[in-house]
C-alpha cells in the first residue's frame, strides 16, 4: 500500500501552493489526488483528513485521522496524523483525549517530531490544568537547542515537577 514518487510530488506541489486556493477548492484538489489511490488507503484517508484541519473544517478531520490510523497509516505520516489529530480535538475541546494520545505517543519512537508532540503535549496539559507539567516539558524540549546552558535547563524543568536533577 505505497504510493508513487510522482503521486507524491504532485502532493507536495499542493501543499506548497496551498494558499492560492480557497478553502473548498483546495480541500476538493486534494480529495481528488486521494481519489487516485486505492478505496480505502490510508494515505487517501491522511491526506483528506489534513486538507480539512488546514482549512478549518477540524470537525471533519477527525474521523478522517482515525479511519487513515486504522487503515495502517504508517512512518511519519502516522506521527503527523496523532499530532494532527490530538492537536484538533484539544482545540475542539477534547484536551483530555489529546493529552493521553500524546502521551502515548512520546513513548512509541523518536524522530524529528519529538519536539512537536511535547509542544502539542504542553498546550494540552495547559487546557487540563496542569500548567506546571506543560512548562516543564516545553523548557525541557527547549533545553536541546540551547547554544549553552543545556543541562542547566533540563535539571530545572525536572526539578519543576518533582523529579530528580542529573548529577
């Protein structure tokens, strides 16, 4: 269940010109790119899934989300898809949900996403009430892009929640 090269070329060129489309216009674009693909891929599912929480339609796009995670979505498509996800029911007003998928999802790989499900992660915990955990996990994201003062910030965002520093 891959796509093509060229299937994909023509999914990035869309995406880049996102913004010459209006909202209805790009969302049917990429419904009709999905629509190349076999009934019931989860590339298809992903893509028109996105394509609505880009344009506002996030109520749309959840299902979508799942049905693209159920079908087998895979590789960083799959990562994108719960962060996507989890980061539109938090807005829709399902934080709780969002913190648990995110969470789940720290645990499940590292990759170049990292630093964006515990951004996701940290806004989630702000909408729950856990304001301290939240800005902990975001010093701590923080703490590896720092020119200097790496392991300093790192101690501290552990301290903030009652964790042992490193020595």
């Amino acid at each position: 269940m891959t796509t093509t090269p060229e299937w994909e070329q023509r999914s990035t060129d869309l995406w880049a010109a996102i913004d010459e489309f209006d909202a209805a216009d790009f969302r049917a674009k990429i419904g009709a790119l999905a629509d190349e693909l076999p009934e019931g891929h989860p590339v298809g599912y992903f893509e028109r899934a996105s394509a609505n929480d880009s344009t506002g339609e996030g109520r749309a796009a959840v299902p979508l989300y799942r049905q693209a995670l159920e079908a087998g979505l895979t590789g960083e498509r799959r990562r994108r898809a719960v962060i996507q996800m989890s980061s539109t029911m938090r807005a829709l007003g399902d934080a709780e949900r969002s913190v648990e998928l995110l969470t789940a999802e720290r645990d499940h790989g590292s990759d170049q996403l990292d630093d964006a499900v515990t951004a996701f992660l940290a806004l989630a915990l702000i909408d729950v009430g856990r304001e301290r955990e939240a800005a902990a996990l975001a010093l701590g994201a923080l703490s590896k892009h720092l020119p200097r003062y790496n392991r300093s910030l790192a101690n501290y965002a552990k301290i903030a929640v009652g964790e042992e520093p490193t020595a």
